[in-house]
C-alpha cells in the first residue's frame, strides 16, 4: 500500500508517466484480487491459492492509504469515480473503526502494531482531510472524530495541566 503513496509522491514530483502508471497498476490488482470487500473496507491480504481477497483482519492503516492515494489522483486528474471511491472507503472506516462514543477504536485487534497502525491511519487521514472541500461532510465527520479521539488520549494520559502525566502506558478500548 505504502507504493502507491511512493509512486503518487514522485508522480508529483517528477510528473513521469511511469509513476502513475504504476497507481494504475496497484488500482487494478487490488480490484482484480477484490482486496476491497463488500463494505468498502480493505482486507490485508489475499489467498494465495486463490489469489482473491482472504477476506481476514482488517487493520486501519490499509483504509486511509490507498484512499488518500485514490483522492489525490482524482483530483489530480479530475477523476471524480476516484475521489468517490476513496472517499467511501474513508466513510466505510470511519463507521468500522469508531465506536459509540464517536472515538477510534481498533477494538479487539491484540497487537503491538496497532500504536503504529493508528499512526498511519491518522497521519493519511489528515493528507485526505486536507483534501476535502470545506463544506464536505465527510470532513466534519473526519474532525469530530479526530477531535474525540484527541480528547480521550488527553483525558487518559495527560495531567490537569496538560503535560504527559505518569499514567501514559495504559491501554482501554477507547484509544
């Protein structure tokens, strides 16, 4: 996933063919191999015997880099059928990923990548909400969650005079 970011950044860059058209190509496997179930999520990976989506783990750094990739392309080309399709997969995690209290939250996910997992998805899901117009809901939904989530990790690991408080290694379903 993080190619296509690779591949998009140089494209910029460089404005070299090769480059976009190697986003293509990443588009396309993962439409052939229908990493993009049905619900507009990414699965992270796909059956080797089968070559087709292994509908598994869903983590959430895969849901904000290749829609960031999809946005940026179709703006840069005036794409609009990829500024959609990047943007319901953002939409699709946001409701996957958030929990009643309109904060992230991997849920069960037991694994010590997930600080970085939500590192990335947080970092790409800035890129994308740079993206979005002003007036897009998709964008008011984007900073309501940022800003909740932000307030619980204040709330769980910071102090009353919002230093870094000793109580910083604790993990609950709400971050």
């Amino acid at each position: 996933m993080l190619l296509a970011d690779l591949c998009l950044q140089y494209y910029i860059l460089f404005n070299e063919q090769k480059y976009l058209d190697e986003i293509n190509n990443i588009f396309a496997w993962i439409k052939n191999t229908e990493l993009i179930n049905d619900k507009n999520l990414i699965n992270d990976g796909i059956n080797l015997n089968t070559c087709k989506n292994n509908y598994e783990q869903i983590f959430s750094y895969n849901q904000c880099i290749i829609p960031y990739v999809m946005i940026k392309i179709g703006i840069l080309q005036n794409n609009s059928e990829l500024i959609v399709k990047g943007k319901n997969i953002i939409d699709a995690s946001l409701k996957f990923f958030v929990n009643e209290n309109n904060i992230f939250n991997e849920g069960d996910m037991i694994n010590e990548d997930r600080k970085t997992f939500k590192g990335i998805y947080f970092k790409y899901l800035m890129y994308i909400y740079d993206l979005l117009d002003i007036n897009d809901v998709l964008k008011k939904k984007i900073k309501e969650i940022v800003n909740n989530t932000y307030n619980s990790v204040k709330q769980i690991f910071f102090d009353n005079n919002s230093k870094i408080g000793s109580n910083w290694i604790i993990f609950t379903d709400d971050v």
